[in-house]
C-alpha cells in the first residue's frame, strides 16, 4: 500500500470513527487532541487498524505517535514488514 492510499484510507475511517473532519486530519495535527483520544478511544483505534489495515499495533508502537504524520510513518513501516 503507497502513502497516498494508506493517508487516504486512514482518514476516512478515522473521520468517521471520531467524528471529525477528514480537513483537520493534517499530517502536522496532534493525532490525540484532534480526535479528542482518551484511553478507551485508543482500543477502538488499535481495532479499526486491525479491521481496515490488517494488523494489531501495541501500545508501545503508539509510544513515538504524536502526530498525524507519525501514524502514517508508523501504519507504513507496520504494512512493509508485513
């Protein structure tokens, strides 16, 4: 999967999921505070990635995730060892 596809396909489903625009998903947007995450919220997110992405990503995968554009970089090197 390109970066363009993985972006793309992330964005609506995370639109979705939180209820926020696919505008305010911007790859330098604090990924927590635009989709208003709390703990709960990140275990619907580890399974829309497993439901959309085909894998489960742990706890510490998020550890490095800040921002938009780290969980693109995270989904992508996840997809390539695949």
């Amino acid at each position: 999967m390109e970066r363009s596809e993985i972006i793309s396909t992330t964005k609506k489903f995370l639109s979705e999921e939180f209820e926020v625009a696919i505008d305010s998903i911007q790859d330098d947007k604090n990924l927590r505070e635009t989709l208003d995450l709390d703990s709960l919220d990140y275990v619907d997110l580890v399974v829309l990635i497993e439901e959309n992405l085909g894998f489960k990503p742990t706890a510490d995968d998020f550890k490095s995730v800040e921002t938009f554009g780290d969980f693109y970089d995270l989904v992508e090197g996840k997809l390539k060892m695949a």
